[in-house]
C-alpha cells in the first residue's frame, strides 16, 4: 500500500524536494497532507498538483485565498497553528515530514507523536530546544523518528547492522560554509548576499545562515545527542569542504563508517520515506576521478563562536539549548533584515544564554514561555 504523507512546510526547501520525491515514486507515496505559513500561492499550487486531503496555512489572514484558489477542488482548506498540528494527527496520515522552520514545529511533530504517527525529521530545532521531551514522548508511544538532514541520516545509515557493536564517536562533517577562510576582521563585513551563498547545498534563508555561522552544526551536535543517545564529548566537527562524506561513526575497535554521496537532499529524503528498504533511483551518482582529493579541518572556534554556543547549551541542559535556539533565530531575523551585522548573531546568542532565567527540567510551557521570553527580550 502507498504511504500516506504528511508534509509540514511543504513550500520551503525540504517540502519542495519531498514533493519531487513523492512525483517520482507514485507507487509508493501519496500526498495527504500539506501546510504552509504564508506562502499561499505556492501552496496552492502544491495542492492543485498532489490533491491532498487536507491543506492548511499557519497565517489565518490567507484562509479566504486559499479557499478561494481551491474552492473547484475537493480538497479540506483551514488555517491557524492549532489546525497545522491537528492536521498532523490525522488518522490517515501514516508518516508525518516534519519540515517547518524553526521553533514552530515542535508542537506539530508532538501532536503526531502522540497520534504513532512515523516522523520524518528535518526541523532540527524541535531536538535542539526539546530534545528530553520529544525521546521521552517517543518512547512513550512508540513511534520512530527517521532523520532528513544528511548528517544524521548518514549516521543512521552507518548505524544499520550495528545494534550490539559500541559507538565511540561520532563525526559530523560541515562544508564550513561560505565564509571558511574569511578572518574575524572580515566577517564583520559580510553582507547578506554573500552570506546566502552557500557553496555547496541550495537552502532555505534562515538554515543558509546558520550555515554560514555553524550554528547549524551546533543544532546538528545537539540533534545527534537525542537521536543517537552520544555524549556530547563524543560528537566531533569535521570540517569537509566538498561536502561528499556526510558523516562518519567510529567504532570501539577503530574502524570508521561513512555514509558517501552528492550534496542532493532527495536521497536522504527518500530514504527516509521508503525505510527500510532502499527504491531504485536514477539520482546523480558519485564519480570519485571527480574527487581525486577529500580535504579535512577542525573548525576554528573563535572565528565561529556560534559552535562552541551550542556545545555550552547542551552541556548546561535544562532550558538553555531552548534559549540558544531562540535567541539565534531573532538574531538570524534581524541580520537579514539588515538590522544586525554577522559576528552580532553569535554575540546576541551568548548575551540571552547569560542573561535568561535557567530552568533544569522544563515542562513544555515553560519551553513555549522561555522561547517567548528570549525572542521578545532581544534588542534586535
């Protein structure tokens, strides 16, 4: 039977080549649901396309257009945050691509959770800010968490075949970003469209920029402590500018695993979707002549303090990697708003993580309350 597809954020960069996939296995795959938050005329594009069930978008002031743009079409309009998380534990959605930008999909991917439902994850701040919560919540009803991001999805892969054999490392490799080579004095300077050059993979805005800083791979350090249960100490940063080997485990006895291929997000999302079995794809393949050298370096810590941030919020635990996420993403706000320089995103995160209220074992509201705080309390 074809599974039944959720996506949430289907008109960002993660849904839209989630789409592609589904396009391309339409004996495995159907679309059963899809949201957005403002982006309205994609959406309901997606939806005259795919013919979900269901379509809904976050900003309630878009419904009357949406509904309007759909209204020849058999397919459920509604609107608001309540109703993207609802529409995430419909029954007849069997697996949920949990692709929203920032904060914002924690409570769907709860919702959906709580509802068995299989989760496909990209939105790596749902681990980053709750990471105790969502695995005890996994662990309560049962329901497996299969990682996008090729990082974690490389881990993964490396991890098959491997249950009773000890991890003594993990190592996430980074590309470094646009700015690799850049001194301090430099990144000063950097301007928004240089920032959003990333040179390797093709992204979304705000995860372009925490690219750019290695805060994504902050995100990534601590998103690989919750989904593979790794101390912190043994989650190592490699920076690897040609992006080919996504990731590595080292083994107890020394040997490394490493899970090799194009910067193409289509395959981890595919395997995602189609675990465990592996569909036949007719994607780019690796050409190794093409890359007769593969380059390695230890990211430089003071140039890019944003990593070392991450490392700290997840050492300190509590609701301190909540506010770290908070905090970088109204800094990433402003920066490309143009109201902040680049070196100002890791100073704000370092301000908010000394100055917000430390709480050691946050309840969900008092996440949702300290995201609030930190946001509204920066002064960007």
């Amino acid at each position: 039977m074809k599974k039944k597809i959720a996506i949430l954020g289907s008109t960002g960069s993660i849904g839209v080549q989630t789409l592609e996939v589904i396009a391309a296995y339409p004996g495995l795959f159907e679309v059963e649901t899809l949201t957005a938050h403002n982006n309205v005329e994609a959406l309901a594009e997606q939806a005259i396309q795919f013919q979900p069930n269901t379509v809904v978008i976050g900003n309630k002031e878009h419904y009357s257009r949406l509904k309007e743009r759909l209204a020849k079409h058999p397919i459920k309009v509604f609107a608001g945050s309540d109703a993207i998380a609802q529409a995430a534990s419909m029954p007849s959605v069997d697996l949920v691509v949990a692709a929203m930008v920032g904060f914002s999909g924690l409570v769907p991917v709860i919702e959906a959770i709580k509802a068995g439902k299989h989760i496909a994850l990209a939105n790596k701040e749902t681990l980053a800010a709750a990471g105790e919560i969502i695995n005890n919540l996994v662990t309560q009803y049962k329901t497996p968490i299969l990682p996008i991001d090729s990082e974690h999805s490389a881990i993964f892969q490396c991890l098959q075949g491997e249950k009773y054999n000890v991890v003594e490392k993990l190592i996430l490799t980074a590309s470094g970003g646009p700015f690799r080579t850049k001194t301090l004095k430099e990144l000063a300077h950097v301007t928004k469209d240089e920032a959003l050059q990333h040179p390797s993979w093709k992204m979304g805005a705000k995860i372009t920029i925490d690219s750019a800083t290695l805060m994504n791979k902050g995100l990534e350090v601590i998103e690989a402590y919750w989904l593979f249960g790794i101390a912190a100490e043994h989650i190592e940063v490699l920076i690897h500018p040609q992006s080919i080997i996504h990731s590595m485990v080292q083994f107890v006895d020394g040997s490394i695993k490493a899970q090799l291929g194009l910067p193409d997000m289509k395959a981890p999302i595919l395997y995602a979707l189609s675990y465990p079995y592996r569909p036949e794809s007719d994607y780019p393949r690796l050409d190794f002549a093409k890359y007769p050298a593969l380059k390695f370096e230890k990211p430089d810590l003071k140039r890019f303090p944003a990593l070392a941030l991450a490392y700290q919020a997840l050492k300190d635990g509590g609701n301190r990697p909540c506010v770290m996420n908070a905090a970088n993403e109204a800094a990433v706000e402003a920066f490309l708003a143009g109201r902040i320089g680049f070196t100002d995103i890791p100073r704000l995160i370092e301000q908010a993580m000394q100055k917000t209220a430390y709480i050691e074992n946050p309840t969900l509201e008092q996440l949702l309350e300290t995201h609030k705080e930190t946001v509204s309390g920066m002064a960007v």
